[in-house]
C-alpha cells in the first residue's frame, strides 16, 4: 500500500498572533513552525500502517524551503521519503491541485491530510484534493483500517460518529483520534540521523491560480477586564447573565 | 441569479443553523439586489424557511439520498446552483455541511471561504471577514472566482426573522452511481443530550474537577441549561471524559453564546477553541489562572462548592422564569 501524507507547515499552537506590513501579512517573527496537529495524528497512523501492514508513506508539503525542517521532522518520525512541491501556498484551491498532480504522478492507495490546517482553519484541501482526483472522500476521520483494497473508517458526525466502508483509493481528512495524542511519536536519535539521508525530492509547480487572496488581518478587539463575582452572591452572576449579557 | 442555500433538516424540523443561514443568506441577496432560494433534501414541510428570508424553495425528495452522502449531496447543492444561475452559495458550519463545501466549490470551480463570520465587507470586489488562526485573529479574504461558496460560522449571525412565504419546486437531480460508493455500516448517536455543535451554552470542566466521579455535577448544571458538557485537553487525555467532549485548537471549537469554564486554567489552546464564544464564565480557585483574562464573568472559589449552589440558584430561576 502507497500512503501519501499530506503536512502542512503551521504556526505552533501556543505562538502568538501577530500581524505585520500594514496588517497583510501574518508576522512570521519568533515564531516556531511544527508539522499541522491534524496532519501529525495522520502521518503517525500511516507510520503505523507501515510497521504493522508494510506500507510505503510519502510526506508532501506545498510550500518554499523554509519548509523542509517541518519536513525532516516527519521523515524523522518515521516517512519513508518527501517530496516538496516548491511553491508558495495561496489558497486550498491551488494547494489542492499541485497535491492532485503528486497524487497522480505516485499513484497512491491511500491519501491522508489533516482535516485542517491551524492557521487558516480553512478544511478546504481534504474536499477540493478528493473532487479533482475523484477519489471516495471521508472527512472528519477518527478512525481508519484497510485490508486489501477494502477500507472501514468512522467519522465523527454532529452528536455522535458514524461507521463507512468503502475502497481504495481514498482520501482522508483526519483529526486528533485517527490516533491519540499520546500516541504521537517524538523523533528519536536514530530517527534524526536517518531522516538526513532519505530523499526529499524538490517538485516544481503547475499552473495553478488561487481562487481566493488574503486582503488584511485583524485581531479580535481587546476584551475588557473580567467581572469578578463573589461566590457568595451567585444571584448576582444569573442577575448579569440574564439582564446584561442576556444569555439565559 | 439568486443566492443559494443548503438547508440541513433533521428529525422532523429546520436545523437552528439552517435558520441562521437563512436569514444571513437573505441580506447577502438583497445586498446583490437579487433573491434567496434554499435546497432541502428530503425535508417535510419547509414553510419555516419562509419566515426566514427565504423566497423559493428547491425540494429535493429522493430515497437514495435518505442518509447523508457527500458526494451525493454536493451534486444536489451544485445542481441546484447551476439551476438558479447562482453566483454565492452558501453553507452552514455543520460537520456535515463542511464536508460538503469543498466538494461544491470543485464542481462549480468555485473559490470557497469558510468560519465567515459577518456580511460580506464588499460585494464588489467580494470580500468576506473569516476567523483564522483559530479565533485568534481575522482574515478578510477576497473572492476573485465568478461563483463563490461561503461557510458561515455557526452564532456569527443570529436569527433575522421576515415576513413572506416561500415558493416551492419540487427538484429532480442526476445522481452519478460512483456517488454511493461510501456505505454507512452503523451511527452511534447520543440521544436526548445536546450536542457541542449545536449547542446555545456549554458547560465544560478541567482538571479542577478532580476525577471523573465528580462529573455529575457539571452534568447537573447543564441539564438545567439546556447545555452541553465538555471538557478540557487533559481530561480527555487522562479518559476522565470521551475525546468527542475535547473542547480546544485539536479538539472542538465550540462557539456557544455562553461557555462556563469550571476547574480549567485556560491554556491558550483551549482558549483558542472558545474564542469564538460570546459570553465566558470562569469559576476557578486559582486567582492566577489566565482564563481569568479572556473571561466575562468570573468567580474565585471552590467548584465544589459553587456548582451546586449555582445549579439549585438557576433551577429556581428558571422555575420563576418560565
């Protein structure tokens, strides 16, 4: 089985968010960049997929070389090569097509991206990347198993989760229960040294325009101080919620 | 020309986000001077969405399309689009409906902006203001394609009511075979307990609590409010509570009009999954602790203490209430 991973090179979760440049750009300065979340839980499943079934993963990422230390990192925990397709990502749209192209070109049983990125939280690629290949489609996966050409994923739904079966090939969007946290893998020593010598091929890019462009950035509005409520009056707290924020 | 919606219907009525959709969908329209038609599949009686700003109907019946299909479901929102000649489509934040919205976008080579969270800041060029960063700042994003398809941020907009009744149509779609290629085996749903999604109020503990034994009490309080419970990161991880409760930036947004924090610091992961909430009570015995600076309303104490009192103070007010 061919897995191909899909990363996405993102702000760490606890950076803080600045902007710069007139409020256009995302403020790039002290902050660290890590392998997207959703996308870590996929890549240690596929990881799994190959200790445990014999599976051949492929990390991809869309994005200039800045990115290829987020990229050792994955061949550190365990990808068998990488390949980085040497554009700057505009949109899902046209981050979606140059994945399509990969996908092609390796033909690859299995593709798994994270459901999201958490920069833009956009949930664009998993979808778009499935239409273009008109590849079966499961999002929001926190399950996955493949026997043969045979896959049964679970889903979560609103309110509960769902079983699916279908075949390959497939794409998933995958999320935090694919595998748990816990089971996340930090690279180790022998991981690190190995992953300096496993390929990392250089891909350039087909056409492709963004659909969408980011015009500016805000930050939310600054909040006023909190209202502190002493525990001994909670008829004030249900007073404010009811009469002032009007929540209940 | 008009504005199109999908409108999710479920057990029996109009999902609160079809609504919400509904009625941000129609002053999208009246800002493009045109009309606002929905797209329901195997909905009953769809006279509600009238009262919402709706001006005709698209009534999808087809026994094939009984559970929710992605595929499926995206020929029937991409048909309908190019029935009406629609230029904006628009989709709620559901699970279900975010799976849907890329596949849209594909078909109608659309560019796609989803967690919108207001009207349109320009119609022309069409700019809309979406969270990023998970809450933690905003992105005007501009839309250069000729149809665009919008996700709208669930509690971004409220309910705008309007007076009017729909049209219906009934509306046959071409469904593609290779669209069933995905089988649902089984659903587990939990019944009779309000979902994080769809959920006005949430009320959620951490670690403060102590052990799962103790969760009872955060169960109590929502069940008077009609809430649902969640839970923070370590919770979830020490399986004190289901991964499905995680609340935070890899676990569930949750953008709820109230969020009542008990026993959680506010790590700024968690924070970044609430952001998005409008009103944050915090009740934590640490002074210190930092969600004491996003938060609304906030009370020092011990929860053990507090809950309890707060939920027989709350069921005597909404016993004088209602």
């Amino acid at each position: 089985m061919k897995i191909l991973v899909c990363i996405s090179h993102v702000p760490d979760t606890t950076a803080k968010i600045n902007f710069t440049n007139g409020d256009t750009e995302f403020d790039t300065n002290g902050v660290q960049f890590v392998i997207n979340p959703n996308d870590e839980f996929g890549l240690t499943r596929a990881i799994w997929f190959k200790e445990k079934q014999g599976a051949h993963v492929t990390v991809v990422n869309v994005g200039g070389a800045e990115t290829e230390a987020t990229i050792r990192k994955a061949l550190a925990i365990g990808a068998d090569e990488a390949i980085r397709v040497n554009a700057v990502p505009t949109d899902g749209f046209a981050v979606a097509k140059q994945l399509a192209e990969v996908v092609k070109a390796g033909s690859y049983d299995v593709v798994i991206c994270g459901k999201e990125s958490l920069d833009y939280n956009g949930g664009m690629v998993p979808g778009m990347l499935a239409s273009m290949l008109g590849y079966n489609f499961v999002n929001s996966c926190v399950g996955v198993e493949v026997e043969g050409s045979n896959a049964t994923l679970i889903r979560e739904i609103d309110g509960g989760k769902e079983t699916l079966t279908t075949n390959l090939p497939l794409v998933i969007g995958g999320q935090k229960g694919i595998v748990e946290e816990k089971d996340l893998r930090i690279p180790n020593m022998r991981g690190i040294m190995t992953a300096r010598t496993k390929a990392l091929n250089v891909m350039e890019p087909v056409a492709a325009d963004a659909k969408t462009k980011a015009v500016k950035f805000e930050k939310p509005a600054p909040k006023s101080a909190v209202k502190l409520i002493s525990p001994d009056n909670l008829d004030e707290l249900i007073n404010l919620l009811h009469n002032e924020a009007k929540v209940i | 020309m008009s504005v199109l919606i999908y409108t999710e219907f479920a057990e029996g009525k109009f999902k609160k986000v079809a609504l919400e959709l509904a009625s941000y969908a129609k002053k999208v329209a009246e800002s493009l001077g045109t009309t606002l038609t929905a797209v329901t599949v195997n909905a009953g009686d769809v006279s509600e969405l009238g009262k919402y700003g709706v001006d005709k109907v698209l009534k999808v019946t087809d026994s094939k399309l009984d559970k929710f299909n992605a595929k499926a479901y995206a020929d029937v929102v991409k048909q309908a689009a190019q029935k009406e000649g629609s230029k904006v489509v628009v989709l709620s934040s559901t699970t279900d409906s975010l799976y849907l919205a890329p596949i849209v976008a594909v078909g109608l080579d659309a560019g796609y902006a989803s967690n919108v969270v207001a009207l349109p800041v320009s119609t022309s060029p069409f700019q809309v203001k979406r969270n990023a960063f998970s809450s933690k700042g905003f992105n005007v994003t501009e839309l250069t394609s000729d149809v665009k398809v919008l996700a709208l941020a669930k509690n971004s907009f409220g309910l705008a009511e309007a007076s009017g009744a729909a049209a219906t149509e009934d509306f046959a779609v071409t469904l593609n075979d290779a669209d069933f290629n995905i089988h649902i085996q089984n659903q587990e749903k939990a019944s009779g307990k309000v979902s994080i999604a769809d959920a006005e109020i949430v009320v959620s503990g951490g670690r403060g609590l102590k052990g799962p034994e103790n969760w009872g009490m955060i169960e109590e309080l929502a069940g008077v409010l009609g809430a649902a419970t969640a839970c923070s990161k370590p919770v979830s991880d020490l399986d004190w509570r289901p991964h499905s409760e995680h609340v935070g930036q890899t676990g569930k947004p949750v953008a709820s009009n109230l969020y009542i924090a008990v026993g959680i610091s506010g790590a700024i992961q968690h924070i970044a999954g609430i952001n998005a909430s409008k009103v944050k009570v915090v009740i934590n015995s640490d002074p210190e602790a930092p969600f004491f600076k996003v938060a609304d309303y906030g009370i020092v104490g011990d929860a053990f203490q507090i809950v309890p009192e707060l939920t027989k103070k709350l069921k005597e007010f909404k016993a004088n209430n209602n």
